[in-house]
C-alpha cells in the first residue's frame, strides 16, 4: 500500500514501497536538489553579484555562470531535481523554504 503524499516545505513527495525500496515518484531518477547561489555572498540586498553558481549536496560546482537563467538550465540540463534557485540576494540559507522558488525545469 502506497504512502500518502507528504508535504515537507519545498514540495510534495508522493511515495510508494515497492520490494522494499522507497522510490520518490517526482524525483525517479533520484537526483540531488540543486541550489543556485549569488556570488560573492552578501549581507545586503544591494551588494553586486558578479556570477551564479550550482550547489549541490553543500558544494559548489567548478563552473560560473554569468546569469541565474544559465546557472538554473546549467543545473535542469544536468538532470538536477529540484532546482531551487535564490529568491533575493541576501537570502540563501537553503534551510529556509521561503528564501528559495523551485524551478519547473
């Protein structure tokens, strides 16, 4: 018997038990979530961002990007789901759903 779907902040998981494996139906592939950040971090909204990049499991990506749209398909393109990207400049703390909007990739 399926469990029913659970809302945990950033989306609702629907999951079922099927030969004893927990399968996430909107993530089958199992990927991480991925973050895209502003750099350098800032404490002020109003601080410059000189580029993008993907974080994913708490590290960062090698590459940057010079646009959020690029970093959000960069990440989408590499099969990353969710995507979560940044909401304001100075809000990053990926604890906090609010900070962060989900990218339909």
């Amino acid at each position: 018997m399926a469990e029913p779907c659970i809302n945990t902040g950033y989306q609702a998981t629907c999951a079922g038990l099927i030969s004893g494996t927990l399968i996430n139906l909107l993530n089958p592939l199992n990927m991480p979530a991925a973050f895209v950040e502003h750099r350098p971090k800032a404490s002020s909204e109003y601080a410059p961002t000189s580029h993008y990049v993907i974080v994913v499991n708490g590290s960062e990506m090698v590459a940057e990007f010079k646009t959020q749209d690029a970093a959000k398909n960069a990440a989408c393109a590499a099969g990353y789901r969710p995507v979560h990207v940044a909401r304001q400049r100075h809000l990053q703390d990926r604890a906090q759903p609010a900070h962060w909007r989900v990218d339909p990739c």
